[in-house]
C-alpha cells in the first residue's frame, strides 16, 4: 500500500461530520477518500474538509472499493459487529465505534476473524492517546498516590429522546453500553487490573435501557464505585484514592470539548498540584495511531483484547443485576 491510509466510512452520521471525519482527514498519515450514505446530499458535510471524497450509495460499494484501505464505522451500536466483520472480509482495516460488540463472546468472533485476516480491527476508545490518560497512568504506577485503595467514577448527560438509538433497546442503548465503557475501561487502563467481583447494582430502566446504574466491582487491590446515566445533568470525573494522597481528572473523557485536559494531585497534607495540558483531540491521536500501525506494522495502543475485557466487566455487571 501507499505511505498514506486511504479511509472510508459506513454512514454519515452527525459524529462523523463533525468530529471523526474531519481527524480522519487532519490526522498525519491518512485521508478521508470515501463515504457510503444513500443520501447524497449527506455527502456535502464531508466535502467541506474533504473536497475529493466519493460517496458510495451503499455499504457494501464502499467495501468493494480497491482504493480504500481502511474503514471507520459509526453505526448503531447493534449493527458495529456485522459491519466489522463484513470490512475485514473485504480486505480493510478497521475501526469502529464504542461499544464494538456488546458481548464478550462476539469480541471473540471478531478477533478470530482480525487474526485469521491478519488486518488491524480496533475499538474507537480515544481517551487512551490523549496526553491526561497518559500521565494519569503513569503517575499511578510510579506510586504517586501510594497504594491505590479506591476509584470513584461518573458519566452522564441528559438524553431523554425515547426515538435516538442510544433509548433503544434494539439498537443495544443504554447508558452502561454507550457510556459505561468510559469509567471502566479508564479504570482498567490506569491500573491495569481486571475486576474479580460485581459487588451491587443499583440500576433504573425506561423502555428496556438502563437510565442510571451505580456500579461497585472488587478488583485485586482497590474498590470501584461508579455511575453512568442518560438522564442526568451534564457531568464527568475520575478520582483515584491511595494512601498518599489523590489523583484526579475533571474532564476525563470529553477534555476536547470543555476546553480543559489536567490531571490533580493532592498528597497528604493537602497541597494540590495541577498539571494542565495543551489543547489536544484524541479523535487526531487515535486516527495517527492507527495510520502508524496500519503503515509500519507497529503495535496499536489499544487492541481489541483490551476492549473485550471492558465488555467482559460489562457482562458482569448485567450478569449481576439478574
């Protein structure tokens, strides 16, 4: 293949558009060369940042285009397992949004099919290549905050909109599936510890999804106790408990858009220090990762085994509640 990753992408969401398009095209490595949407006109978004991108009228014309090399799907959450296996049959990389299955047991499928195809499939779980998680990771294992005894953990928003795909049942919605792979997949990637126990649920349901659900999970050598919800205010953290003091991120998933990416330490004596970072999008980073790894051969950050055992906890916790 050429020095450049020539992408695609299934559909024309909004988030596409907006967000994941425009790094697509802006990321080092890479550009944006087709969309499959059967609304042309969906197209024009696209061609503001992209001028020369094709538009395909379906799914699988873009997956029988020789000039793609990979793909970017930002389909509804039930349809990202097919799609994923559909492109790497195709002969294309792939990278597809969170959650990328919504069972441990299709991970597996899914990573055979990687494996057997020997092309690059990963999850769109960006926070790990922002500079904050970075940091925040490597402070915690240095011992920065002594013995690491507790995390605490929140994500929500308002959605209330009982017709988006993220208040469907059918469509796999819910606040654990589309946000939940925040708290814990972050917790599992700054420790670097697997939960062992599922201690309670506390988990409110409308229309077949979960709105809220307090989550507490054993690990080896902490406790987690988190909330994710569609039906509340605005509002983000992580905190992280040891015996030496407090790491903190206050805009741990979503830094790109409130304008803030730090990480707080307070020790013992409650002297807080706060390292602030430069404006970054993770969207960017995560898109020249993967051009890297698709170019060289290098190892991506974030594998699809690392995925599947945040949805692992997620089984857990539905396992649970029953």
């Amino acid at each position: 293949m050429s020095d450049i990753v020539n992408w695609g992408i299934l559909g024309a969401a909004n988030f596409a558009q907006t967000q994941m398009g425009p790094a697509i095209h802006a990321a080092r490595g890479g550009r944006l060369a087709a969309l499959a949407t059967s609304t042309p006109s969906k197209a024009d978004p696209f061609r503001a940042f992209a001028p020369d991108v094709r538009a395909h009228d379906d799914y699988d014309a873009l997956l029988a285009d020789e000039g793609i090399d990979a793909v970017y799907i930002p389909l509804p959450n039930h349809l990202h397992v097919e799609w994923t296996k559909k492109a790497l049959e195709a002969g294309k990389h792939v990278l597809c949004e969170k959650p990328l299955a919504l069972s441990a047991g299709d991970f597996d499928e899914v990573i055979a099919l990687r494996d057997r195809t020997g092309l690059l499939a990963a999850e769109a779980y960006m926070i790990v290549h922002h500079p904050q998680w970075q940091r925040a990771r490597h402070l915690l294992r240095e011992g920065a905050i002594g013995t690491l005894t507790a995390v605490q953990a929140a994500f929500s928003f308002d959605n209330p909109d009982p017709s988006n795909i993220r208040n469907k049942p059918e469509t796999g919605g819910g606040s654990i599936p589309d946000i939940g792979v925040y708290i814990y997949g972050a917790t599992r990637f700054v420790t670097g510890e697997e939960p062992e126990a599922i201690l309670w649920t506390d988990i409110t349901r409308e229309n077949g999804v979960d709105t809220v659900a307090h989550v507490s999970a054993r690990f080896p050598s902490f406790l987690f106790t988190g909330y994710t919800s569609t039906r509340l205010a605005p509002w983000q953290r992580m905190t992280f408990h040891g015996t030496e003091g407090i790491l903190s991120l206050s805009a741990p998933f979503n830094a790109q858009v409130y304008g803030v990416a730090e990480v707080t330490l307070q020790d013992r004596n409650q002297t807080v220090t706060t390292e602030r970072f430069p404006a970054a999008s993770h969207y960017v980073l995560q898109v020249e990762a993967f051009n890297e790894s698709v170019r060289t051969g290098a190892e991506y950050p974030c594998p699809l085994e690392f995925s599947r055992g945040t949805q692992a906890m997620i089984d857990m916790v539905f396992a649970a509640e029953r």
